[in-house]
C-alpha cells in the first residue's frame, strides 16, 4: 500500500497505518454474535445464550441505522491494532480517542477511496455509536445480575473540507467496554492481513470463531453446524444455513483455515477446523511416508545385492580350489573346454536355477574369472 504525506498538521503522525501493523481482534467478541452479518440493514434483536448458560449476548439495533455490521467491526479491529502497537512501543497513556485520515482509514481496512466509499464510511460510525449491546461477558459472578448496555463508539466525527467537500479527518472515540477489553492482558489475538478481503459475513464469521478456537495449534475442532448458526448469530434458517455452510467449504477461501464436512458421534451434521499448514504437514508427512516405504524397498534391494555379491566371492574362491583339484587329475583343461563353449553361447547373465547348485554355479563362476566372457548373477 502507498502512504500519502497528510496535508491536516493536525492529524496524528503516530498513529501507524495497518500495512505496518500486526491486525488484532478481541478475544472475547471473536466466537460471539455481535454482529450482523448482512450487508443489507437489519432490526431483528441478536439473542445468544451459551449451552451451558454462563455466557449471554444481546444486540439491539436502532431502526434508522440498523444494527452495526461484520463490515463495521474492521474500524475496532483497526483501532485495536493501533493501540495494541502504541504499547509495544512503550506508551503509557493508551488513548480511547483515535485520529486519523479518512483516506488512510479506509486504504488500511482494504477499502476504496471513492465517494460512495467515504459515505458508507460515515454510515458505518453511525451504527457502530447506535447499536445497544449487553452481556455477561466481563460482568463478576455475584447473586444478584446487572444489566448493563454498552455502544462500540461513544463519539465519531468526521472533518469535511468546505472548499472541496472532501472528508479530511476522522476521530473515533470507543466506549469504555471495547476499550477495556482492547488494553487488557492477553485480550487480543492476531488477525491474518487477508480478512478484510473476506468479502462474505459468514466467512468473516466463521474465520473469527476459527481463530478463537484452533487458534495457532496443531488440532482439529469439531462444532455442530447448528452451534455454528447460533455463534454467528445468523438470522438464516436452519436448511439456508445448512446450505451456505456446505457453499463455504466448497469455496475453501478462509485465510489460515480449511473447512471440511463431518458428523458428530451422534450422527448431527458439523464442520471440521483445522490450520492449513497442519493440512499441508499431513500431506508432507504422507509424501515422507511413501518415499520412506521406497527407500526401505532400495534397501532391501541393496542389502540383496550385498548378499549375492558375498556369495558369488565365496563361489568364486570354491571354484578356483576345485579347478586346481581337477588341474592336478588332468580333468580340469576338458572341463574348461566345455565351460568356456557354454559360456560363449548364453547371453547376457547366467541365472543358476538354485543356489544351492554348488557343481553347476562353480563352473560357471571359474568361467567368469578365467575368461571374463560372461557375469554371473544370482537372483
């Protein structure tokens, strides 16, 4: 990405652009349904409750804006980065409010810069202040319950050029509740830089809770596809779902991750999660484990051919006594006769039928020494 100089002196030269960062997410807010995941407006009330209960999330939407998008959630996931980089570089005094170019913004979420870019840029701070969440998230196990509802933005404002119209400069202020979660410890997992190209809601979605679950691990994670449904918070039915489900992991486009069909022991339709690179290692060790099964076959090969070579030495060593034998009887000139006519009309290698045909093997070996006219292979 190319950076521009910013022509505002009054804009923040700190504040880093996202091709610099390391893009980080929420911990908490990753596998939960915060969002929707339409890019068409919705009203209807996000409700999730955990199967075990300890763990509830409600999103209100206000109708004249709708309720804060999937999409929406890439100005947190930006700003979460940016501090997240201001602490590694040893500020103290994290920020809650954030100022930069509304050009360098939407270049760093991987947006375009035109003017319908821009206006949909406003829109998105518009529900990210309007959209009432509430949770038990973060709230202390006490017996009485608190209600307490939270905004992802307290305050945006947007600086428009009065010459030009153009937006110049834009300032986000987060709510305490995103906030706290952002600077707290261990509150923050990377985001793989190919995200915000993810342009469907059930992708992004089922990246996040992949990434909370599998995370960088080498294991793989079985979840119901009806458990997906109610972690995404899609509003979808059941079969529409089942059936985006089956699209997604014919696509097999999330970032890190691959997807494949399953079922649980009861027989319930899930998906399977596992990392690429663990995909890519059962493949290399499979490809291992074939070419080790090939070697171990070259060796015994080898080990073979050691072995005939040892005994076709010792055969040689048997016929030369056993010439010399017959030399001293005055047989052997007549055998070498018959041995050197036999030799000189085979081709190729003699093949003894048995090794054990010692009579046979130690004549045509002592041919071989004496003459060299023909090898003598065993097999």
């Amino acid at each position: 990405m190319t950076k521009r100089t910013d022509p505002n002196p009054e804009f923040d030269f700190f504040i880093p652009l996202a091709n610099d960062l390391s893009l980080k997410d929420q911990r908490e807010t990753m596998e939960r349904p915060f969002f929707s995941l339409a890019k068409r407006k919705r009203v209807k009330p996000i409700e999730y409750t955990s199967p075990d209960g300890s763990v509830w999330v409600k999103v209100d939407a206000m109708p004249a804006n709708g309720m804060a998008t999937i999409w929406d959630a890439d100005i947190l996931i930006w700003a979460a980065s940016v501090i997240n980089r201001m602490r590694d570089q040893g500020v103290n005094d994290l920020p809650r409010k954030l100022t930069t170019s509304t050009y360098d913004l939407l270049r760093a979420i991987k947006r375009g810069i035109g003017g319908r870019d821009y206006a949909e840029l406003e829109t998105a701070l518009r529900r990210l202040q309007t959209t009432s969440i509430s949770t038990s998230i973060r709230q202390p196990k006490k017996r009485t319950s608190t209600s307490k509802g939270f905004n992802w933005l307290d305050a945006w404002e947007i600086d428009t050029d009065t010459d030009t119209g153009q937006p110049r400069k834009v300032t986000i202020t987060l709510s305490d509740w995103v906030y706290e979660g952002i600077v707290g410890e261990r509150a923050l997992l990377t985001m793989h830089p190919d995200y915000f190209l993810l342009t469907g809601g059930l992708d992004r979605a089922l990246y996040r809770i992949a990434r909370k679950h599998v995370g960088l691990q080498r294991i793989k994670w079985l979840c119901r596809v009806e458990t997906l449904r109610e972690k995404t918070g899609s509003d979808s039915p059941s079969k529409e779902f089942n059936r985006m489900i089956r699209k997604a992991v014919a696509a097999d486009g999330l970032p890190e991750y691959t997807m494949a069909q399953a079922q649980t022991r009861d027989g319930a339709a899930a998906i399977l999660f596992q990392r690429r690179d663990q995909t890519e290692v059962e493949a290399l060790e499979a490809r291992h484990a074939e070419h080790k099964g090939q070697k171990d076959q070259a060796q015994r090969h080898a080990a073979e051919r050691r072995r005939t070579a040892e005994v076709d030495t010792l055969v040689d060593q048997l016929a030369r006594r056993s010439w010399y034998r017959e030399l001293h009887t005055g047989r052997a000139p007549t055998r070498i006769s018959e041995i050197t006519h036999r030799a000189r009309t085979t081709r190729g290698s003699v093949k003894p039928k048995c090794e054990t045909d010692v009579r046979n093997r130690t004549a045509l070996t002592f041919n071989l020494a004496a003459h060299g006219l023909a090898r003598l292979d065993c097999g």
